[in-house]
C-alpha cells in the first residue's frame, strides 16, 4: 500500500477525504490511483489530520527510501 493510500484510508477514504480538504473526490482519487500526494498538498493534508486528531506526521508523507528506490 503507497503512503498515500495509507493516508486516505486514516481520513475514512476518497470523500471522506475530499470533505476534509474541500477537494473533489475525483482529485483524491488521483492520488490514491497514483500512490503519491502533490508536495503541495502534503502540508494541507497533514495540517487538516492534525486538527481532525488523525495519527499523522510530516514522516508519514515523506517516507524515507531505501538505498535501492533512491538510485531508480
């Protein structure tokens, strides 16, 4: 599962998810498709977990790499 799935999955899913950042479902939907969330976006969201209590830190959207995922 990519961290943004995780993510998305902690907000209770896509609309759950749209609700909280005022998105469109589809625009989370794309993140979650992708496996990644916009570096835009990534305080947004972690800003809307933190008000909501959600168990989510700046880690979880900048998740460290492997030496083998770093050299791809």
């Amino acid at each position: 599962m990519s961290y943004a799935q995780t993510i998305i999955e902690k907000f209770g899913g896509i609309r759950a998810t749209a609700a909280a950042l005022g998105r469109a479902p589809s625009t989370v939907r794309g993140w979650k498709v992708r496996g990644t969330i916009p570096d835009a976006e990534k305080p947004v969201v972690l800003d809307a977990a933190l008000r909501r209590g959600l168990p989510l830190s700046r880690d979880d959207f900048w998740p460290a790499q492997t030496p083998e995922e770093a050299t791809r």
